[in-house]
C-alpha cells in the first residue's frame, strides 16, 4: 500500500482525511489518524474477568492499563488467538485509551474529504463503521471507536476496570 503524506494532495489540510489502514484476514479496515497514540508489536494480554465478551482482556500501556478491543469478534471473523506479528493499535475513543490487535498495518494514507462516503448513505445498518473510501486496490472500512461498544457493553466494561487498575 501507497503512504502518502498530505504535502502531496495539493489540499489544504482541513479538506484531507488522514487514515491509518489496517487489516483483519482479507478485510481492510482504518481509523482516523487523529484517534491514533501509537502502533506497537502485540504483548501479552492479560484476561479482564467480568468484562464483555468483546474485550480480549487488558495491557499496561506506559503505566497506564487499556482494554483490547475484540475486533474480529465484532466483525464476525472467526476467532484466533494474537500471533507475535500481530500488531496493537492505540487509539483514543471519547471516554478512554483503547487498544484494537490488527493482522497487518498496511500505512497511512491521505484522500480528500469528498472521497469518502459516509455508511449511513450507502450501508443504513453498518454499525461501528463511519466511512467507506475507495483505495486504488479496493475498498477501505473507516471504523468508529465511539460505537464500538453498546451502552451496556460500556458499563461493565466499566465496571470490569476498576480492579484492573490496579494491576502491576
């Protein structure tokens, strides 16, 4: 995949959206790249009782402990455990720092704000995901942290963290 960076859209840089593409098996997904703290090699990840089923458990990020979002679980992907060439993203939603495990990060790449279209015009059911835009090697899902979890799911996750953080 193409990086390319916003000197080269001729744009100026509130007309740009900048997305870190990632992927799970063959699907492609992105995040903004204002949502994104960092991309590191995946580490262990530590089991969170009484959490949803959708976080795979908790890591120590520099000190601070964040859940693993469960992305293939949402997705309907089949389930496998994280390899060590897996990697973790760190992103921010509205209310924390979260972690999401993707197979591969392919880059980041930039495209004009028009060339992405919004779900709801084209998918009105597609939850968790805000955006579509079309790559020169197909089709890119820009997902939204902020609907990942349901209110319910949010609330014992919630609940779940308090013990966690006071984790080693």
């Amino acid at each position: 995949m193409e990086v390319v960076t916003p000197s080269f859209t001729g744009l100026p840089e509130g007309k740009v959206s900048h997305l870190v593409v990632f992927g799970l098996d063959e699907q492609r997904y992105a995040l903004r790249l204002s949502a994104v703290d960092q991309i590191v090699r995946v580490v262990e990840i530590t089991f969170l009782p009484k959490a949803p089923d959708i976080i795979l458990g908790v890591v120590n990020v520099r000190g601070q402990i964040v859940p693993v979002y469960n992305l293939r679980a949402r997705f309907h992907l089949p389930n496998r455990e994280p390899f060590l060439a897996d990697h973790l993203i760190v992103a921010r939603t509205a209310n924390r720092t979260v972690a999401l495990v993707a197979d591969q990060v392919a880059g980041v790449v930039t495209r004009p704000r028009e060339e992405v279209t919004r779900t709801q015009n084209i998918f009105p059911s597609l939850e968790y995901v805000e955006g579509v835009v079309k790559l020169e090697d197909g089709l890119v899902f820009i997902h939204d942290l902020n609907t990942f979890l349901s209110i319910d799911e949010e609330s014992l996750l919630e609940e779940a963290m308090v013990p966690a953080q006071e984790l080693p």
